[in-house]
C-alpha cells in the first residue's frame, strides 16, 4: 500500500505544480502557426476591382500582411500606426498588403477609403488565405521576407515600433 | 444608508462572527464545552442572516440601477429588466463568491442547529471545520480581492449591462444557484469525514449523519448540471448542449465522484468495507468543486464562462492546497485505523459491481480532470500547444458510460456476498430478452451507429431490472400486506425509499443516455439562404421563411426571423434572432426551438440582408429525443427526492435475527 | 431450459444486431465533412468544433473541408493542410503520434490499476462464504438499526 500512498501524494503534487505554473500562461499567447515557412501563395482580387495580386509577384521585397475588417474594433485602433509606418515606407522595397476579412467587398472598400489606406487591399471572400496563414481573427499581421518565409507574426493590434521593428529585421537581413 | 454600505458591514460582521464562531466551536469540541457551543451556534444563525442580508442589498443595489459600486456599474444598465437586475447577483465571479458564501453559510446554520443535537463531539468539530471554510469565503468577498460592494469614486450615468449570454434567457435563473447548492453542500459530508478523521473515530456515524446531505448535493450538482446542459442548448444557439466545456467539465467531475460515493457507502453501511475509501471519495469529491472553481475563475483556461483575470486565483490555489494537505495528511495518519477487515466478495457479488462501478467512475473522473489540465502540462513542460475537446473525451467517455450502464442493470440484481447460478438465471433472463429487443429497436427506429444501438440495448437491459424489481416488491406486498396494485407501489416508494427512490433515479438515468444516444445519432442539418416565402426542408419538415424584420427594446436591438414550421404534425411559428446588446460588441445568436416529444426543429438566424433585409439564411438542424434528455434529468431529481425523503413514523420493531443478519435477496 | 434457449437466441439476436451496427461501409462525402469537421477546432470558438460552430470562419473551413473531399483529397491530406496553417492547437483530441499522444493512455492505466486493486481485494472463488453471524455481529448490527432509526426519526 505504500506504493498507493507515494503515487496519491506524487499525483496531487504535480495538479498543484501544474495549476501554479498555469498562471504564467496567458490564454490568448498564441504561438502555433506558420511562422518560419513559407508564407502560402495567393492571389486575390484588389478591393476597388481594379485587377489582381499575387504574393509571387512580390517575391524579393519585404511584405507586411495585414488582416483586417470594418466590424473589427481593433483594427481601427491599429490603423494610424499602419498609416504612418506605410508613409514612411512608401518609397522603398516594403510592401504593405492588406486583406480584408469576412466581409462584402463594399463595407471593406467604404472602410479602407474612411480610414485613408493608401496601400493596396485585397478581399479574402472565401477566408482561403486566412484560414492558410492561420489567423484566429483580424487585426493580424504576418512579416515576409525576401526569401518568401514569413518571419514574424503579430496577433491583436499592432504599434508603430513593433511595425518598423519587424520591417528593419528584414530589411537588414536582405542587406547582408 | 445605501444598500451597498449595509451590505459590505453586514459581511464584515459576519467574517468576525465567523471567526468567532470558529474558535468556539473548537473550544467546545475540545473542552466539550456546552456554552462555547451554545455560542457558536448563536454565531452561525446571526452570521447566515448577515450574509443573506448582504445578498440582499446586492440584489437590491442591481434593482435600483446603484452604479456607485462596481460589480453593478459593470453587470447592469438602466435598460436591464428587473428580473435579469436581480439574477445578475451571479452573472459574474464577485456576486457569484457572494452567493456561494450565503449558501455555506446557510449551511453551516443548518449543522449548527440541528447537527449538534445528536452527536455532539464530533457535529461540533464539523461545525468547526464549516466555520473556518466560512471564513475562508468571507475573508475573499472582504477583501479586494473579490469585493462584491468595491465602490467607483465617480458612478457613471449607465453600467455595461449584464454579459449578453446571461440575460437571453430564464433559465439562468435557475442553473447556477442550484449548481452552486450541489457544490456547496459537499462541504457538508467534507466537514464531517474531516471531523471523524480528526477525531479518529472509527465507525460510521459521519455517514448516517451525512447520508441526507450527500444525496441532496449529488441532486441538485445533477439537476444543475442538467439545468445547465438545458441553458445552453437554448442559448448558445449551436444545436448542442455538451462540449465538454471546462467549466462544464468542473461541474461533472464532482457529481462523478459524488455517484461514487453514494454507491460505495452501501457496501460500508451493509459490510463496514471500504472506510478509507468513502472517505477519500468525500474529500476529493469537495476537492474537485474547488478545482473547479479555481479552474474557471482564476482565468487559466478559456471557457464560455470564465470570468475576467482577477486575485482570486492565487488564493483560491491556496485555498485548494490547503484542503489537500489537510485531507490527504489526515487519511493518510488515519487509514491505519479503518483497516477493513476480510476480503471483500466473490466477483460476482453486489459489493463487487460496487467495486467494479467505482473504478469506471475514477477513471471517468481522472479522463476529464487530465483532459482539462493536458493543455497546460503540455504548454508547461514543452511549450507545444493543443487542443483537447469534445473527439478525445466522447471517445474515452462513451465506452466508460455504456460499461457503466451495465453494471447499473447488473448490480442491483445480485446479492451480497455472492450469487448462485440459479440466482442469475432467475434475475437475468428477462433483462437479457428485453436487451435484444432494445437494440432491434434501435435499427428499426433508424439509429444505427454503433454505440447508439449499445445504448439502446443496455438502456432496454437496465429499464427491464428496474421494473422486474417494482413487479417482485409490488407483489410481495401484496401478498405479505393484502394490499391493492396501486398501495403496494406507493407504500414502496414511501417506505423503501432509499431502495425504490434509486431504482427511479437509474431509470432517469437511463432516459437521458437514450436522449443523448438518439440525438448524437439522428441529428440532421442543413442550410440554406432563403428569401421571404421560400422554404427549406429537412428530415419530413418544412420550414418557411415569411419575413426578417428588426426589432427595437429599451435593453437590446434584435434582427428576427419569422419561420412556419410544418411536417410530421408540427404546425409551429418559430422566431430565431440576432440580438445586439450595448455591452457586447458582437450580436448573440438566439435559437429558435420548436421542441417536441419526438423531434426538436432547432433554426437558427446564421446572417441577413443588412440593406434592406430581403433574405436570411438560416441553418435547421432536426434533433430527435433531445426533449427526454430534461424530462430524465427530471425523473433523476423526483427519485432522488423518494430516495431521500424520510420513511414514515413508525412504531420501532425490533426485528427477528435471521431477518436482520441474512444477505438481502 | 425453456428460459436458456431464450437468453441464447437471446444473445444471439444482440450479437447480430451489433455486427450489424459496427458493419463497415464506405463513409459517403458528406459523413467523411463531418468526420473531420468533428475533429477541427473553432479558432473563433471557445472549444467548439468546426462542425457544431455557427461562426463565419467555421462555416468557411466547412466549406474548405467539402471543396478538398469534392477534390478527392483523403482524410488525412486535409488534415495535414489544417496543421501546417495551424499546428496540432486545431485538432481536438491530440495526435497519437507525438509524445502528446499519451494523454490517451490515462483512461486505461486508471482502470488497470483500479481493477489490480480491486481484484487483490475480492474473495477467490476457493474461499468459504461468510458463517452465520455471531452474537456480537447481530448485537452490533441491533445497535445500528437503533442508532439509524434514532437519526432519521
């Protein structure tokens, strides 16, 4: 019996472990994904209709994808930094992408013009370019490189600094 | 005075009468002192109206709209009906820790009073043991760290409204508070088992004075959870009403081990078996309604129901650890002690399906503790991260729930002790006809999957012990007493109770796994977006569209859907919504139900024409049975009430020595 | 005898009626959306499966999952397309293959053990049946009676 009685005291030991160490752990840190491969292909239609783009087509620049949608809140808590980080960005091998998320091409067009986007925006209709990336729900920005790998990813809304951080990492990295 | 000042007094008042009354009551279990005790008790009852009173005020504070305290700023707006005002005393965690302490409190009231009239020593230190977790509760709803009556500096004009789940639907009303009794009241055999340990007494007095209090708590965890399953089959507009949700799987964890318990105690009140055990079923069993608590109010995993992150996790942790050490430690000085004398049966005996149906139990209870922790030992020692829901539980749950629903038509028909083959011919071979006939029931009535047609079968074998064990007592009595059909089964129910009472309750029991079988079977959808006249038919069912119109309330804006459903006799106007509430930035779906004896007709309102509402689409999914898996609940509850009431008065009869020594048949 | 032949055809008859049931068939395209739907987690939801959610991104893997079986594409092709975009997080039960796959073994060591204990604990089938009770056993039991009368009354 003192094999039951060491294992009961083991057992209890390692719940009390296991549900101290759970408050490190922040429910919304998600870290599974497709960081550190190759960013999936696509090519969608430009939010105005006016034609197509492919992600191939953009091969050896540095490609900041921005998931985004009117109904998200904190989209359009992000949306000045994007527009500053675009600016200053604007005239150089950074592209800036946006895909619009779950909704009418019309609402997302009405939305990008509103908020003074500049760069170029797509519409996801199906979700097939979302659901390849795994994104969870937009705001959601993917960083890739020249190479084609996506190096970075951010989930919720994101910061002018977090923005450059993730573009001069890549610009650098192309450099060398 | 506001209600909000009454309110946080009235706790603080009750906290020093706890702590009082703690030290009282042990004073007079150690000293066997009467006037300590007498004072105790006089702390318990004054403590529990304090609490009940601050209940109260918070009620009231949510009934008048009081935003200068921040549980209602934040729960409640001046649009909030009075009824959803009231109830929001448990929409969210601060309230709830408060209705949660006025039941212990209740609780301890109740040992205090009644408890310590007939066994003094050792009702007194469970009255100890009540105070000190009373206290524990009132110190966390005392201090900021869930302080129900924490004030704004600045009370806003409107509050937030309660989370738009929980103010859809009524029966909110009803699953938490009885939820929250079935977990309180565990406490009640917790404090006693812990008195007994403390004590050392060997023998059963804790159980016979707990026996009651044990059955109530698995009742209302039962019916709760049931009440639960009810809530968000209504609410949560998925056409479900299980997902193995963790706070879900908090809920269930308890009652698992609490239907343990209240089966294994037999063989310890019939053998005096099993004493170490019935007790660690106790403690874990109050364990497990802390974890649970912990679990999905500290905020370590997502659920439908955590509430925010707050500082109650730490303590409930602590609280938890606490309880563990001092449980396990006393069993483990104890178990010495109750050493059971002799093996225990033959394999085929009752005491032995107890047994059998005791390790099916723990092995249900551990599935779910370690599929809802698995994610985060995983996270924790290789930072991978996964999922486990309801593919992995269904798979390991399923097989476990169909063995047990075996040894539920098996155990009750063997003897004690042991049992001859003549016995198991005569007990077993209209079960084993009647299981045959379930399972070509099954096929016949179109349920086909594998585990469905099981159920079925098993369900036929169980229903079949159940009335070959009313028609055997029926007719003894009968025979015995002279009495008509008719008295003879009420006479059971009232003077059998414990027995026949359970017999009712497997057969609830036994109605919900047959719910659950045929509605995971036979479930069929579809979806299609209609425009206004169009229809959209499933499984011999019509349902017509006629229009999407919006509708404005004081507390809400909703989009609904008005549905005619028709086929297989159902003539039935359904209305399933989108509703948009302030405080949530997304609409919640409101299902509409069409319920019936044989199929549910569940619609749903999936998305609409924003413009000029002009479609919807709408998803329909057709449930079969899904109505039984209330009414079983139901039947649970009516049997655990005949199991549970007292038999009648009546004239002590010192009965003859072989009757009382014999096994029973 | 009359009553062994029934519980024979009895017994017969559920056997049949399970062989039946447990038959295997080719699953059709739609029970094979199910099926991995099923097994797909609501990355919107709070554990919900792709199946039962009725949340736009589940309603668009459904409809990714129908166009990839329309495809002909196996079970196990679609899933992996889902883990490459998403890890393991997205099926919910975990895989057998990776170390996470143990969590599966708790079921049947729990029951193992519990019947290891149990057994030790029953009576052999050499093993004499209880005597009659002695004088202090039924002095003993006389007092509970009494006791549990004195309670409940």
């Amino acid at each position: 019996m003192m094999v039951v009685r060491v294992a009961i005291v083991v057992a209890l030991l390692g719940l009390v472990i296991t549900l101290g160490l759970a408050f490190r752990r922040d429910p919304h840190d998600i870290r599974t994904g497709t960081v550190g491969k190759p960013a999936p292909a696509f090519t969608l239609q430009r939010l105005d209709g006016s034609g197509d783009v492919a992600l191939a087509d953009l091969s050896g620049k540095v490609v900041v994808v921005n998931f985004f949608a009117s109904w998200c809140l904190p989209c359009t808590e992000e949306n000045p930094a994007l527009v500053r980080v675009y600016e200053r960005y604007r005239s150089s091998n950074v592209v800036m992408l946006g895909v619009n998320y779950q909704e009418s091409r019309e609402n997302g067009l009405a939305y990008v013009r509103r908020m003074g986007m500049g760069w170029t925006t797509v519409a996801d209709t199906d979700g097939r370019v979302a659901l390849s990336y795994g994104v969870f729900g937009p705001p959601e920005t993917f960083f890739i490189g020249p190479d084609g790998v996506i190096a970075g990813r951010h989930i919720g809304p994101i910061d002018e600094a977090t923005l450059v951080t993730g573009i001069e990492t890549l610009r650098t990295r192309a450099a060398r | 005075m506001s209600a909000g000042d009454l309110g946080a007094a009235a706790l603080r008042a009750a906290l020093f009468l706890s702590l009082w009354g703690t030290g009282a009551a042990i004073y007079a279990a150690w000293r066997r002192d009467a006037r300590a005790l007498h004072s105790a008790r006089i702390a318990a009852g004054i403590g529990f109206a304090l609490v009940v009173l601050a209940a109260l005020s918070m009620m009231f504070a949510l009934a008048t709209h009081d935003f200068s305290i921040l549980y209602v700023a934040e729960n409640n707006a001046r649009e909030t009906p009075l009824f959803y005002s009231v109830i929001s005393l448990w929409a969210a965690l601060e309230g709830s820790i408060l209705l949660w302490t006025a039941i212990l409190a209740g609780a301890t009231a109740f040992i205090a009073v009644r408890g310590t009239v007939a066994i003094p020593r050792l009702a007194t230190t469970a009255l100890a043991v009540m105070f000190a977790m009373l206290t524990f509760f009132l110190l966390l709803i005392t201090t900021p760290a869930a302080d129900p009556f924490a004030r704004l500096a600045l009370a806003p004009d409107n509050g937030n409204g309660p989370n738009a789940l929980l103010q859809n639907h009524p029966l909110m009303a009803l699953h938490p508070p009885l939820l929250y009794l079935g977990y309180v009241l565990t406490s009640v055999p917790f404090a006693y088992a812990i008195a007994s340990l403390i004590l050392g007494e060997g023998g059963d007095r804790w159980l016979v004075a707990t026996r009651r209090f044990a059955l109530i708590s698995w009742a209302l965890l039962g019916v709760g959870i049931v009440a639960g399953a009810w809530w968000s089959y209504a609410v949560l507009g998925w056409g479900g009403y299980w997902a193995w949700d963790p706070v879900e799987n908090a809920a269930i964890m308890p009652w698992l081990t609490s239907t343990a318990y209240l089966h294994s105690v037999m063989v310890e009140e019939k053998r005096s078996l099993l004493r170490t055990w019935n007790l660690a079923l106790v403690v874990a069993t109050f364990a497990l309604t802390i974890l649970g608590t912990f679990l999905t109010r500290s905020g370590v995993v997502n659920s439908v129901h955590s509430f925010s992150l707050s500082a109650i996790g730490p303590l409930l942790l602590g609280y938890l650890v606490a309880i563990l050490v001092l449980s396990v430690g006393l069993l483990l000085w104890r178990s010495g002690r109750l050493r059971d004398a002799g093996p225990i049966g033959a394999p085929l005996s009752r005491e032995a399906i107890f047994l059998f149906q005791n390790v099916l139990f723990m092995a249900a209870t551990l599935t779910v503790l370690l599929g809802t922790l698995y994610p985060l030992v995983a996270e924790a020692i290789s930072g991978a991260q996964l999922s486990i829901g309801g593919p992995y539980f269904d798979r390991v749950e399923i097989p476990l729930a169909l063995a047990l629903l075996f040894l539920m038509g098996v155990g009750p028909q063997l003897p004690w002790h042991g049992a001859s083959r003549a016995t198991l011919e005569r007990q077993f071979t209209a079960p084993i006809v009647a299981a045959a006939a379930g399972a070509v029931a099954a096929l016949v009535t179109g349920t086909t999957a594998l585990a469905a047609v099981l159920t079925y079968a098993l369900g036929a074998f169980v229903i079949a012990t159940v009335v070959q064990e009313f028609a055997r007592g029926v007719r003894a009595r009968r025979t015995l007493h002279g009495e008509d059909g008719v008295a003879a089964f009420s006479n059971l129910l009232r003077r059998s109770g414990r027995r026949y009472g359970g017999y009712v309750v497997h057969l609830g029991i036994v109605v919900v796994a047959l719910a659950v079988a045929t509605s995971q079977a036979r479930t069929v959808d579809a979806e299609r977006t209609l425009a206004p006249g169009e229809s959209l038919q499933v499984a011999g069912y019509t349902v017509r569209l006629d229009a999407v119109r919006a509708v404005s309330e004081p507390q809400r804006e909703s989009i609904v859907a008005d549905l005619v459903v028709t086929g297989n006799g159902a003539n039935q106007d359904l209305r399933p919504a989108l509703v948009q509430y302030p405080s949530s930035a997304q609409a919640v779906g409101s299902p509409g139900i069409g319920a019936g004896l044989r199929d549910d007709v569940y619609t749903i309102l999936a998305a609409y024409d924003q413009r000029t509402l002009s479609w919807a689409t709408i998803r329909m999914r057709v449930i079969p049975g899904v109505s039984w898996l209330w009414l079983g609940g139901a039947v649970v509850g009516i049997g655990a009430v005949i199991a549970g009431a007292p038999p009648p008065r009546r004239r002590v009869v010192r009965m003859p020595i072989a009757e009382v020594a014999a096994p029973a048949k | 005898m009359n009553g062994r032949v029934l519980v024979a055809i009895a017994l017969l008859v559920l056997a049949g009626a399970l062989v039946f049931a447990a038959r295997p068939h080719e699953a059709t395209a739609d029970e094979r959306i199910d099926q991995i739907t099923t097994e797909l987690r609501c990355p919107v939801c709070q554990g919900l499966s792709v199946k039962d959610s009725t949340s736009e991104t589940a309603r668009q893997m459904r409809d990714l999952v129908a166009q990839r079986v329309r495809e002909g594409k196996t079970n196990a092709e679609i899933e992996a397309e889902f883990r490459t975009a998403y890890g393991d997080w997205i099926f919910l039960s975990p895989p057998l293959s990776s170390w996470s796959g143990l969590v599966w073994l708790v079921p049947v060591a729990v029951i193992a053990a519990g019947l290891g204990l149990v057994s030790a604990r029953l009576r052999g089938p050499g093993a004499p049946a209880p005597t009659a009770p002695s004088a202090a056993q039924v002095a003993a039991l006389r007092e509970r009676v009494a006791r549990e009368e004195a309670a409940e009354g």
